[in-house]
C-alpha cells in the first residue's frame, strides 16, 4: 500500500521536497496545504534571484553542504526544465583594511566548501570587472549566478501536479493531531489525513511547528529587507553583482547590487525588524506579531546587543539619503535621483531563547513529522538539495 504524505507550505523548499519525495518513489501520494492562492507568494517570491556560490557558509554547515549539492542540483533541473538562468559571477568588496582581513576568512571559506575559480583581486582588477566599483581590494566568484526562483517553484508544481500531487491553496493550517496510526492536519476548511506530515512554513514555521513541538525553544523575528531599483538609463552602473564583505557578527549580507534576470538593477536590501511577519510595507503591523517578538527573550537579547545597528537599519529604511550614503561606499557615482522605490520581502530569521540568531538551517523531526523550522538563505539555491535529505529520511522511516 502506498503512503500518503502531507506537505504544509508552497515555498519553494516544501514544493522542492514534494518533487524529491515523488522522483525517490512515484507510488507516494502526496498532498499540498498552503494558506495563500498561489505557490511561492512569500520568501520564495520576494527575493533577489541570486543563485548563491556557498562562500559564506561554514564548512561542513548543513547551508554550506546543501547549498554546494543544491546548486548543481538547480542547473541541472533548469537544464532540463527550460528555465532561463545565468551564471554571471560576482564580486565581494573590502572598502578598508579591517573589511580586507575578513577577505581572506571569505576566500578560505569558499576553498574548503569546494569552490573553483575564485580568486582575490586587487582594485585594478575589481575596476576591470565593475568600472563604477569603489574597493581596495575584493573577491571574484564565478559560480554565482541569476534567475526567477518564481519560476522554478512554478515547475516545482506541475512536476508534483504530473505525478499525481494534490494542491490545497487557501487553506490555513488550525491544529494538527497525531495518533499511532496517522497524522490530521485541521485546517479552516477541511481535515487532511495522512501517514506522515512535513511543514515547511517560513514565515510561519515556529507556529505551526509548536502544534507538535510545545516546548520548541526558537521563535521566527521577521525582518524586512527593502529594495529600490537602478533607473534603466543608469544601469550601467552595475554589469552584474556586487556585495560588501559582511558583518561577521550578523546574519545580514549588507545592502548590495544585483542584477536581474530580466536585466533591471536593484539595490539593497537593508535589513530592518518587522512589526508584522507578512508585511512589505514600512506602516505594516500586527498585534499579535509584535507581541511575540517582543516577549520572546531571545529577541530581547538581540534588541540589547545590536540596537545601534537596528536603529542604523530604520534610519537607512526611512531616510532614501542614508540609503543612498550606504549604496555609495561601494559606487561613489549612484544619487537618489538614479533609484526608484523596489520591492520588499520578509527574511524569517530563527531566534532561540539565549539570543542567537540561528546562522543555520534547523530541522526537527519526530516519529510522524518533519519540521523545517529555520530555512534563510540560500534556501531557494539549496532547495532542491533539503528536499533530497528530507525525502531520504522521510522515507527511511517507512
């Protein structure tokens, strides 16, 4: 007899762990909850489209290791798919000494997760590859590339579709009973049956992981990231990416410059904390959101340790003229005049209760359920590489 497996969340790492499950054995059934009308409508369709090379990642990380496999993973699945996609490189740049000696704990890093071809450059050769570029020196990584993760996570749905998956948008997960013999997942509209369940919620992943998990000791801080975009007539500023060389200390790539696969430039995004979990616009709150960042202690710790930078961030998301001040560090010649208001997405950051900001994926697994509970970036790259592991230990259990 055939299992059936119940999936919560149409992002791109859930829809990612449908295909894998379907691709390792065709005879599952399996069954798709999503609260919103489409596929992909939070993270997954709010982000930049970068497909990430695995620089920044801790050797031996579970981002490090699926973010490697899952690249290769992606190309491959685009290749075969038809899915536009560009490997165009990029550029990590020091600004001063004490952001050049981070370089080389960069450079290392890409080394040992496997990296080929990349290389520390000088500022003529940073000029050579980004002529606007300010730097003193920088990092030059091949393997980065561009693409609609949209995309993707629509073909995601017709392979799952095509093999026999079932797609319940519009419906809100309420509570979840497990027994011996079975999972039910309640929603506001109807009872989902099955033998064994996955949830994959983003946004809000701590939540519904709580339904099983009581005493699960993280909570999800949301924290906005907001993009303008390059006015077409000024995107030559920008042939492809370019980033600064990160705060060590904090989850947050800094405010960058990325091409599009449909050829705009956007730049950002700042990093700034939510008031509400699903909320794009600087006005958006949410009662019982706010209430819960503010009375988990973890987040506490976080506001006490990093309010200068946090206040940095609300002033840059609030005053174009800092954010513009930022963008110049990296190309002196960009104005206000030469960006437009972009998008926004919200990046669900794990917290626990001591304040760390978990740097990595986290996946809790029971008898009966799997919950992906912490899945930032470069989930999307990754995505096709966590559904792999999830799907071998889902169906080990069988």
């Amino acid at each position: 007899m055939s299992k059936h497996i119940t999936i919560v969340g149409a992002g791109i790492v859930g829809l990612a762990t449908g295909v894998k499950l379907l691709e390792m054995n065709p005879d599952l059934k399996i069954t798709f909850i999503e609260k919103e009308k489409k596929e992909a409508a939070h993270q997954t369709g709010h982000n930049s489209g970068v497909i990430h090379s695995g620089i920044y990642y801790k050797p031996g990380s579970l981002k490090a290791t699926n973010c490697r496999r899952g690249y290769k993973m992606l190309l491959d699945f685009c290749d075969e798919h038809n899915i536009k996609y560009e490997i165009c490189g990029k550029v990590i740049v020091a600004t001063d000494e004490r952001e050049k000696e981070y370089l080389n704990v960069l450079y290392e890093r890409g080394i040992q997760n496997g990296l080929e071809g990349i290389k520390i450059i000088s500022e003529g050769e940073l000029k050579e590859i980004e002529p606007h570029l300010n730097g003193i020196a920088g990092i030059y990584i091949p393997q980065t590339g561009i693409i609609d993760f949209k995309e993707v996570a629509a073909e995601f749905r017709k392979v799952i579709e095509s093999k026999g998956g079932e797609f319940f948008f519009g419906e809100e997960v309420k509570n979840i009973n497990l027994n011996a013999s079975e999972v039910q997942v309640v929603t506001d509209k109807n009872v989902h049956t099955s033998d064994y369940l996955i949830t994959c919620a983003g946004l809000q992943s701590d939540r519904i992981a709580k339904m099983t998990h009581p005493d699960l000791d993280l909570r999800i801080i949301p924290f906005r990231g907001e993009y303008y975009k390059i006015r077409e007539e000024k995107r030559e500023l920008v042939r492809n990416l370019i980033y600064p060389v990160p705060d060590p200390a904090f989850p947050f790539l800094g405010v960058h410059f990325t091409r599009m696969i449909d050829g705009e430039r956007e730049a950002g995004p700042n990093a700034v904390f939510s008031f509400k979990r699903e909320g794009y616009t600087k006005f958006s709150f949410n009662l019982k959101d706010t209430l819960e960042s503010f009375t988990w202690l973890g987040f506490l710790k976080v506001a006490s340790k990093y309010w200068k930078t946090g206040l940095g961030e609300f002033y840059r998301s609030y005053s174009k003229a800092a954010f513009v001040k930022a963008l110049q560090r990296l190309i002196p010649e960009i104005t206000a005049g030469d960006l437009e208001p972009g998008g926004a997405g919200i990046r669900a950051q794990a917290c626990d209760k001591t304040g760390g900001l978990l740097d990595d994926f986290s996946i809790v697994e029971s008898e009966r359920v799997t919950h992906v509970c912490n899945a930032p970036s470069p989930a999307a790259t990754a995505s096709l590489s966590i559904g792999h592991y999830i799907a071998e230990k889902v169906i080990e259990k069988f």
